[in-house]
C-alpha cells in the first residue's frame, strides 16, 4: 500500500508542473526588431548578453542578436475569472521599415479665385519606402477639383508630386505628418463669358497634412493646400488676349488607406 501511494504521490508531482506549464503556453512571445521584422512564438533563452532564442510558430528556433531587438510583448489571451473577463492590448504590428501605398479622398474648403466660398474634392494615391518610422519618401499623382463647376468656370488639375511621410509615435494610434511638392498639370478651355475663351493651365503645389493613424490601415487628416494655376484668356470681339495667375489656398479634410 505504501508503494502504490508513493508513486500516486509521484505521479501527483510530475503532473501538476505539466500543467502549469501548458497554461503558460497559452501565451505568445512578440518580438519586436530595430528592423522592423516582428517574430511570434516562445522565448526559450533571453540572456542579459547573449543572444535572444525563439521558437517561432512553425518550430523553427532563431537567434537574435540582443542589439537588434527594439522591444519584447508577451500576448495572453481572453482570460475570465469570476465572471469577469480580462482583455490584453492588442500588439503594436505595424510595419515601419519597407514599401507603403497610401490611398485617399479629402475635401478642398476655401474661397474661390472669384471670391465666393466653395467646396471641390481631391483623390490621390501614393507609393514610397518607409526608412523609419520617422521618414519615409515617395511619389504620387491624383486629380484636384478646386471648384463644383469643373468644365464650367474652372478646369481640374492632375497632381504628380514627391512626399515625405512619417508616424510619431509607436502606437496604434499614432500621429503622422505629409509634406508633399510638385506639379499641377491642367488642360481644356471654358467659355463662362460671352466672347471670352479661357484657356486654363497648370502650376506648381504645395501642401501639408497632420493627421492620425488608426491601427495599421486607415488615417484622418487635415491639412492646407496651394495650388497655381493660370488663366490664358482671349476676346474674339476685339482679339485682345490677358492671363489671370491664380493661387487656390484651400484647408483640406480628409480619409486615407495604407496598405
């Protein structure tokens, strides 16, 4: 009887530790690298000195060098207790190091270069290389509509600009800001006077968001906005021809998705 119950209690013993250790592995080990590659799985070795040990989710074992790693989360998950439950932060993933697209739609609020209050739209996409979560560079085009009466009294401008982006904070939530230049290319004439043809070409662009990322894709922002653009205009009653150089200053709001 004394037998039977010192392996029962030995038995008891190796067991209990088993178990803790398969609730520990409800866990996941996030680690972050100065690069911006992120590694999920179990941290078997994390030496002072040494080099980091991970067995990622599909059992493969890496060594990370102690220097290049920016940050360490572990994930746990939905855990209740006494009908209460606890719910972790989700983990910051978003990627600062690589190539970015950047797509949105905004609104273009201000006065007209014929002093009224009006409302045109602008849509753009972007391409670039995030070298950091600070900077990252790019190109894009769009197309701008300072005026509701497009092909009316004014004539839209295709943006081809160059930008600089960069998020300011490692947060899922974080501020960022876009400074963009180029040119705004305009073509086509409008005929809004009796006798006046004009003759619409474009200039150069300037402008600037604030804004906010939320999570990894989708962004707020608001910014100003500068866009030259001139008007070639000729009488066909007395042939007499002049040029209006006309400078939109617009405050811009709008929504943006980064893929």
């Amino acid at each position: 009887m004394r037998y039977c119950l010192s392996i029962f209690y030995l038995l008891l013993a190796t067991w209990l530790p088993a178990q803790q250790h398969d609730a520990a592995t409800g866990c996941t080990d996030i680690v972050y690298l100065k690069g911006g590659s992120v590694y999920r799985g179990k941290i078997l070795e994390n030496p002072d000195n040494g080099p980091l040990v991970i067995q990622t989710w599909s059992g493969l074992t890496l060594h990370l060098p102690a220097a290049k790693i920016r940050r360490i989360v572990q994930h746990c998950p939905e855990a209740s207790k006494g009908g209460k439950s606890s719910f972790a932060p989700q983990p910051y993933t978003f990627r600062e190091r690589g190539w970015y697209n950047a797509t949105g739609m905004s609104v273009l609020a201000g006065r007209s270069w014929w002093n009224e209050n009006v409302t045109g739209f602008s849509l753009y996409n972007s391409t670039g290389y995030l070298f950091s979560r600070w900077l990252g560079v790019g190109i894009g085009l769009g197309v701008d509509a300072y005026s509701p009466y497009v092909s009316q009294i004014n004539q839209a401008t295709y943006p081809v600009f160059a930008e600089a982006r960069g998020y300011l904070m490692a947060k899922n939530m974080a501020p960022f800001y876009n400074l963009s230049a180029g040119w705004g290319f305009a073509g086509g004439k409008t005929n809004p006077r009796p006798g006046y043809v004009d003759d619409w070409r474009g200039g150069w662009l300037l402008q600037g968001r604030l804004g906010y990322r939320l999570g990894n894709h989708f962004t707020v922002f608001g910014g100003l906005r500068f866009q030259r653009q001139d008007r070639v205009w000729s009488n066909t009653w007395d042939q007499s021809v002049g040029k209006d150089r006309i400078l939109h200053r617009r405050f811009e709001f709008g929504l943006g998705l980064l893929l």
